[in-house]
C-alpha cells in the first residue's frame, strides 16, 4: 500500500466553506466557495465508465494558493469513493498522483481502458 502523504489545505482562508460539486451536465467538476467559483476540473467517461481528467483551471485570483490541491484532491476522493477509476491527462493530475502516491489507486489500469 502506498504511504499517505497529508494534502496541505489552501494557504487562503475564504469566508465560506469550500464545496465541490459534480456537474456532469458541463462534464465538469467545480470548486465553490459561497456563490464564487474557485475552479473546475473538466472530464470525459469513456465507455467503460473511466473518468478522463481533461484539465484543472483554478481562477486566476486564487490561483498559486493550494486550490487546486483542494480541488483535485475532492475529486479523486469523490470519484474513489464511488468505485470510479481515472486516466489523468491533465499535467497537474499527473503530478499530483506522484505526489500523493495514496491516490493511485485510482488510477486506471490499461486492462480498463
């Protein structure tokens, strides 16, 4: 089993909790803190139900702040605790995952895709 290393949480403290919603109408997941968009991460499911991780954009006023930690971080957990697998594209999933090896299990096997 891969070693646990803790996601640090953003280093900007927000009025309102941040909350993370699925939105498979616009194939995206998003970041929200109140009634303000954070940022979104954008993907496709193939036919075998993989989830494809398209991109990660966090907006530019909190940008280089830990949201995007926070946002790939719920999504990974929230697509893991629903017995989905992803195929990272996006660059900074990429990264992440070798960074926090705890998420490779995630990770679609090429058996899946």
């Amino acid at each position: 089993m891969a070693d646990n290393v803790e996601v640090p949480p953003p280093t900007l403290e927000l009025g309102e909790p941040l909350r993370l919603f699925d939105n498979p109408v616009r194939d995206r997941y998003e970041l929200w803190s109140g009634d303000e968009l954070i940022g979104v991460e954008g993907y496709e499911v193939t036919d075998h139900g993989d989830v494809i991780l398209l991109h990660t954009v966090v907006m530019e006023k909190f940008g280089r702040q830990g949201f995007a930690r926070a946002l790939v971080s719920g999504v990974l957990d929230d697509l893991g605790a629903r017995n989905r697998h992803v195929i990272p594209v996006c660059t900074y999933v990429r990264s992440f995952i070798t960074r926090f090896p705890q998420y490779q299990g995630v990770v679609a096997s090429a058996a899946h895709t």
